[in-house]
C-alpha cells in the first residue's frame, strides 16, 4: 500500500506537535514546515520510522525571501525521497537572516555535506555540527553572499557596458 500524505502528517504532528506545520501538497509534492531547533529530529524521524521510510536526501538548498519580516527571511529546504514507496517530500524550516543558523544533516545523510556548504556559501546559513563547513565556490576571504537578493547584480564601476544592448532604455515614441 502506498504511503499516503495524511499517514505522513498525522505521525509527525503526534510526534512531534507545533513543530511542524503548513501541509500542503505542491503539485506532486507534499510539503511542510518545521521548526528549525527541530529540524534534525524531524529529518532523523522520517528517514527512521518503519513506516515512513525517507532514505535519499535528494536536495538541501537555500532560498531568501527579502519581503518577508526578518526571523523567516531566510529559509532551508530539503527534498526526502522515500524509494520503497517512491514517495517524495519538501521540507521548509525558515531562518532569522541576522543569525541564520541550523543543524547539519551530514550525521543522518552524507551526500548533504557539499550541499550544505553550497548552500552556506551562497547564503551565508550556517550549518551546525558540519565537519568542514567552508566556501565551495566562491573565495574564502569573500564577505557577501551571492544568492540573497541583497547582493549587487551588477558592478557599477564597469565602463565596458552599454545598457541600450542590455534593453535598459526608454524608447519615446
């Protein structure tokens, strides 16, 4: 029998309570959010409980929701496949951009220790307990973090640019 989203919904509320909330099915994946001072327990629960069963970490990655009030600017979200079932998850858990920091999953999943540290070097989201967490990509001494919609899309200092072949120009008709 197929691993339905209410069997997956009603075991993590009866677990695990206010920290998970907001399901939703997204197109073809179920979704929530979770707290992110649970999130390792939750994430630990899932790929352990017999019956859910979520072994494959699929994604981890980061997003920036500069619109959004200040303690949920920032957001973490990991994508579990449950390959028994072939049964899919998103998980969210938002993060204060002053302090952004959460638990590293690299202890339950290892192939999330790159993406993590992509994730921490294009959004500056701090994982704890990560064995070697440092820049992948971009320079160490760097200070900014590209991927946040608070990074400069473009060096104003260029002179080798010329806007009207970039369509930056107002056209009077």
């Amino acid at each position: 029998m197929a691993l339905e989203n209410n069997v997956i919904q009603d075991k993590l509320i009866e677990t695990f309570g206010l920290e998970v909330s907001d399901f939703h099915q997204e197109h073809d994946i179920f979704s929530f959010e979770v707290s992110p001072n649970a999130i390792h327990e939750v994430i630990k629960y899932l790929k352990e409980d017999p019956t859910l069963r979520f072994n494959f970490l699929t994604d981890v990655c980061g997003i920036h929701y500069p619109d959004y009030t200040e303690d949920r600017q920032l957001a973490v979200v990991y994508h579990l496949h449950n390959w028994f079932d072939n049964k899919r998850i998103r998980i969210k858990s938002f993060l204060n951009i002053k302090n952004p920091i959460i638990d590293s999953m690299s202890d339950l999943f290892l192939s999330s220790n790159w993406q993590e540290r992509e994730t921490y070097d294009f959004y500056g989201i701090k994982f704890r307990n990560h064995p070697q967490l440092k820049r992948i990509l971009n320079m160490d001494e760097m200070e900014s973090f590209p991927m946040r919609k608070e990074f400069p899309l473009e060096d104003g200092g260029r002179t080798d640019k010329d806007d009207r072949f970039f369509g930056r120009t107002v056209h009077n008709c």
